[in-house]
C-alpha cells in the first residue's frame, strides 16, 4: 500500500516523503557524462528540469574523467557528482568508444557507492533529456524483476544473428533505451553483464553496419548491451511507446511525454537545433550566452493548422526553452549580472511559461500504452 505523508511528493528530506508501509520508498536518479562542455550543458539542462518536475529522491551525475581530465575539469559544481574510472579508450584492448562510459559507471557506482546501499529503485537516464513530471516507478509498472523503458525500434539486431551470436536467452531482447527504471536487486544482477556484453559486442566488429545486422550495432553496443544483459538475468521489461517523446513525433491524443530526447535535429520555420553544433561551446560558463532563441508560442500557432502537429511543435519549444531557462538561472547562481532585459527573457521568467511548463503525470491514455514486449506475437 502506497501512501503520501503531508499530501504530496517530495524527496526523503522534504516534508513530503514517499512512504510503503512504515518506510520511505527510495528512488535514487542517476545520469552518465563525460567532463566535458558537450555534457556540461545537457546537465545543467536535464538537472533543472528533475527539480522542476518535482523528482523525489536524489539524483547523482556519473562522471567519467581520466586523472588528467579531472584536473583541469571545472563544472564540479554543476551537480551532484560520483566519478567514475573512465573507459573512453577501454584499458585492455584499447578500444575507443564513449557509450561504455554508462555500462562502467553504472557499475562503479553499485560496487563503491554508498547511495547504492540506500535505495530501492534506480531511475537511470540519458544526458540529452529534458523531464517534464516526476517519474515514479510504481507509476510506470516497475517491479522487481520487471524493469520499465521506452521502446527503441533501431535495435533490429533483436532479430538476427547479433542476438544469436550475443544472447543466451533468445527468447528475450527488448528493443528498449533512453531511460531505465530497476530495482536496485535487478541492477546489481544484470549491472556486470551489461558492461561485458558490451565489451562483447565492441570487439564483435564483423557484425557492424552489414546487411544482415542493418542497424549502427557498433555505436549502440551498450544498449545492445543492456538488453541482453538483462535478458540473461531473466529480466521482461514492461515497455512505453509514447512516454518519451522525440521531436518530430507526433504526440497521441491524451497522452503526456515525461521525457523530451532531444538526439536528433530539430526545425521550425527558419530556427533549427542540433546537439552536436554546441560540442565545444563554453555555454555553461559564458554569463551572455542562450541557446539560439526559437518562435513564441504564438508564432507556432500562425505557423500550423492542425492541433496535432500545433501540440508537437509546442512540446519541442518546451524543451528548448526549459534549457534555456536552466542556462540563465544557473548563469545568476555562479555570480554572473542580470542578463540584458529582452523579450525573450521575460517570456523565460513569465507566468505564462510557468504554467506551460508545470509538472505533468501519466495519463489514463498514457497507461494505455504499457506493454510487456511490443513484439510479443514474434515470441
């Protein structure tokens, strides 16, 4: 039985905590980066976002930084930090490859963290995200032994001869990324396998970009990973087609994204975004420096005629706007001066945006699209 002390959700400090029984229900966020510019953003993003959204339970940034890197690395302060070994060029083989950073880290952080001695569930999220309401578990059909993730249609080597080759249990491979909610006894389980599947799947190079793999196997390897890890611990995940949202997709009728993924190019009219432009930008560290700024509300409006597509273009402004937000509140607490007064500025502060941007929840439409395994009828 779930209950709420004081009438709402909070974290286990606030006056609100989350409660089973006669104790706290721990849920405990983690994201994976790098100690560079690139991730310095989408962290000030994705962090402002979860405290806007009213995430209960800490959330923990998992940098990855060799020693040199550490060194000179300046955005300490950005979030709450566990670092982690770096496994960009893999110590062994020698191997570079970024995407084994989570895999490791994740690890890392359930062998050496104490926070992973004091919590139930793990929310584990991608960097280049924004939240848009708190992500509960028992909200999102979690349950020990049953993970919750978004469906990702791009893993076809599901299907063929990477499973085969990489999976012992071919009867499981959920085509699943961009977020993971597990219990903490789950993750501890499959949390080894994930980084060596990976590495597995790293060194299997014959099966990268071919005809009968058909999909970019070596670039996602950890999700690939991920899955068959959790195949082999005898993991099902329950699976959400419409609960994260990418741009260019166009939201059901009913249904509220709580994740924005913002991995691919985004336009509207003459603006457009692409994460990779801002790689090396300094944004985080330059006092007068915003993202490009996109339409007003209104100009959509203008720009479009049918509600469906008015309501997606509305959810990207969102998230462009919920990053920007984050840059100018985080450029006043490092000390920089007020930005330059501006249209744009005072629509960022305005009320207006407040009440767009207010924290949403699962819908009734939303639950509607919780499966076990979209390719259910194949098994």
């Amino acid at each position: 039985i779930l209950s709420v002390a004081g009438g709402g959700v909070a974290d286990e400090t606030g006056p609100a905590a989350i409660v089973v029984g006669s104790r706290p229900y721990r849920i405990h966020t983690v994201f994976s980066v790098e100690c560079n510019n690139y991730f310095d953003w989408q962290t000030v993003g994705l962090v402002h976002s979860l405290r806007k959204a009213g995430q209960p339970g800490p959330i923990t940034r998992l940098l990855s930084c060799n020693d040199e890197e550490l060194k000179n690395y300046r955005g300490m302060d950005l979030a709450p930090t566990f670092v982690v070994p770096s496994m960009t060029v893999h110590p062994k083989t020698g191997d570079w490859y970024p995407g084994i950073n989570k895999p490791a880290g994740v690890l890392y952080w359930v062998e050496h963290s104490a926070d992973a001695e004091n919590v139930d569930w793990v929310i584990n999220l991608d960097a280049d995200g924004i939240v848009r309401g708190p992500i509960l578990p028992w909200e999102m059909g979690a349950a020990r032994g049953v993970p919750t993730s978004a469906h990702y249609p791009p893993m076809i080597g599901c299907d063929n001869i990477v499973a085969k080759l990489h999976s012992k249990r071919l009867d499981i491979c959920d085509k699943v990324g961009g977020f993971m909610i597990m219990h903490i006894d789950d993750l501890r389980a499959m949390a080894p396998l994930w980084l060596s599947k990976t590495e597995e799947m790293r060194e299997d190079r014959a099966l990268w970009n071919v005809n009968d793999t058909g999909d970019a196997s070596g670039w996602i390897s950890e999700m690939y990973g991920y899955s068959f890890a959790a195949a082999e611990v005898g993991l099902r995940h329950r699976i959400y087609h419409k609960w994260m949202f990418f741009p260019g997709q166009i939201p059901r009728k009913g249904v509220e994204p709580i994740l924005l993924h913002y991995y691919v190019t985004i336009t509207i009219g003459n603006w457009s975004f692409a994460k990779w432009d801002y790689h090396e930008d300094d944004i985080v560290y330059n006092c007068s420096k915003l993202f490009p700024e996109p339409p007003y509300p209104e100009e959509v409006m203008k720009m479009e005629s049918k509600p469906r597509r008015i309501r997606m273009l509305l959810i990207i402004l969102e998230f462009i706007n919920t990053l920007n937000e984050a840059l100018l509140l985080h450029h006043i607490s490092r000390g920089c001066p007020e930005p330059e007064p501006s249209k744009y500025v005072s629509f960022l502060r305005s009320k207006e945006f407040a009440a767009m941007t207010k924290p949403v929840r699962l819908t009734p439409e939303s639950l509607k699209h919780l499966q076990i395994d979209p390719n259910e009828k194949k098994k």
